[in-house]
C-alpha cells in the first residue's frame, strides 16, 4: 500500500516515521524547509517508546505529484486544508482513501465536497508531540493513538486493509466503527482545554486552584456538551466523566497545545476549534457565553498578530 503522509510536522513526522521505521510504503508531502532539514538531519523521532532514526525519508513537494496513492494520511493544521487539498489532488483517485487527523468536523464537508465522501474516512489522534529547532519530533509523553473508521460504522474491506497496515506499526491503531462520536468527543473535550487554558494563559492545575476555576472549566465543557448533543452525538457518560476528571484534576500541568502556538505567537485554530463549536450551538447567544468569550479573545489575539507578521 503506497502512503501519503502530509506534513512531517510533529504528528506526521511521528505516525509516518513510525510506519517507515516498520517498512511501511512511506512519502511525506512537505515544503521546501522542511524538505531541507530533513535532507540534512533525516526523520528523527525522540520518544520513551523508542527512538527513530531514518536518514533521507522519502518525501515529495507540491507540484511533484502525479500519481495516485492507496491512502493519504492528512497530518496538517486545520487552517493549511484548502491549500492541502489543491497540493494533494493529483495523488488521490478513485480507489484513494483519505484519513484526516484535523481537529473539529468542518474539514469533512471540505473533503467531501472536493474528493466525494466516498473518499474520505473518519479520524482522530492523540499525541502529544512537538519538533525541536532542528526538526526532531520529541514525543512528549506517553500516549500515541490513531483511531480510523468508515463513517457508516461498516467493516469493508478497506477498513480491514488499513487495519493491516497501521497495526504493529509502533503505535495503537484502533479500527473504530463508532468514529464519528469519537471525534465528537475529542473535539468536546479539546475544545474545552484549548478553550480555557488559552482564556487563562494557565495549566489545568493552577486554573483549578483559581477562586472559580473549576466552575469556568465545567461552564465551557457543558457548552460544548451542548452542541455535541443537539448535532445527535452527546458525549456518553464515561467520555463525559473522563474529560471532568482530566480538566479538573489538582496539581496537572496539562495545557493544549494550542495555548504553546500562541504563546510562541504562532497561528492558531481559533475558527476550527471554537469558531465552528460556537457557530453549530443551537442556544441563544445568552447560554452560550463562554464559548463566545474564548472566540473573543483568540479574535483579538489574531488580529494583533496579523498587525506584527511572523515567519510561522
């Protein structure tokens, strides 16, 4: 199976490395930086689960496609998908299968009304992973999941295709016909911690042990409850009371890594996060509050960022 990995940033860089590293048909699709470093550094993954080194990864830029591929593994930022999907067109074609690791839904309705839906599988990840100043991937912790299903919930025989060729790769790949309420609840859950960590510029931690933390927290998660249950995909009881236990737990240092872009004052998925949560709410603006407050204050971050222009 010939695979196209887009982006070798730290979430393609890790899963596509990993799959390389076990013999997988592995190109990244990249720019031209990033083709250089790793011309000149190769792909190399830091991890407690082991490291990676693969001298001169097989990669391709845009404008070099000109051939289908089996499966496209979409690893790029949320914002970068109308460029994307120009870039990647001559590699999809009918038998093509496009697996998106975007966070939020908007970028199915892109992909199927580009590619057909047809083309396009549900996904999701969870990694915590960043690149150093040479373009090493550094695996932050402990957890690396990819999760992939039809968005039907069927068994086909593509499913049982990219079963085979995502398992055993160095990573947990989990087949899931349930993957459309998967990415509902990660999207509920990322939302709140991007939300509230990037509103407070703070941890998890020291946002809880705030006078009112804990409320705020749980204000922003029951929004987005809200919306997942109005869209027909409500977070069940033991996702809800996972992401309760995550968001309100004393002493963490967990932050959302859209919280580390802005800090470093990198651009951010404001309208794909929280921009599309807010604009899917059925509530009146009224109930919707904290969601509207956190879409305000990412706005004003991107609007003083666009008055001072940066290489990121």
């Amino acid at each position: 199976m010939r695979i196209l990995v887009v982006g070798a940033g730290a979430t393609g860089g890790y899963f596509g490395g990993r799959l390389l590293q076990q013999g997988r048909d592995v190109t990244f699709l990249v720019r031209e930086r990033r083709a250089a470093q790793l011309a000149r550094h190769g792909l190399q993954v830091r991890s407690a689960a082991g490291d990676a080194n693969l001298p001169a990864p097989p990669s391709v830029q845009a404008g070099e496609l000109h051939a289908p591929y089996d499966l496209v593994l979409l690893s790029c930022k949320a914002y970068d998908l109308d460029q994307v999907m120009s870039d990647i067109a001559p590699a999809v074609g009918p038998h093509t299968a496009i697996l998106p690791l975007l966070n939020g839904m908007r970028h199915l309705d892109q992909l199927d009304a580009r590619f057909g839906a047809g083309c396009v599988l549900g996904g999701q990840c969870v990694i915590a992973a960043t690149l150093d100043a040479q373009g090493a991937v550094l695996h932050l912790n402990a957890a690396a999941s990819l999760s992939f299903g039809e968005r039907d919930g069927s068994a086909s025989a593509r499913m049982h295709a990219l079963t085979q060729q995502l398992g055993d790769a160095g990573f947990d790949a989990r087949p899931s016909a349930t993957i459309i309420q998967d990415m509902w609840d990660k999207w509920v859950f990322l939302a709140t911690l991007a939300g509230i960590t990037c509103l407070m510029r703070a941890p998890i931690g020291d946002i809880v042990a705030a006078p009112g933390g804990t409320a705020a927290t749980l204000a922003l998660l029951d929004e987005c409850r809200a919306v997942a249950a109005a869209a027909g995909h409500p977070p069940g009881a033991a996702a809800l009371q996972r992401a309760r236990d995550v968001l309100t737990e004393s002493g963490s240092s967990l932050t959302a890594s859209m919280l580390r872009d802005l800090q470093h004052g990198h651009r951010i998925e404001a309208e794909q996060v929280i921009g599309d949560m807010l604009a899917r709410a059925a509530a009146p603006a009224g109930e919707r509050g904290m969601l509207a407050l956190v879409l305000t204050h990412l706005q004003a971050y991107e609007a003083g960022r666009a008055r001072q222009p940066r290489s990121a």
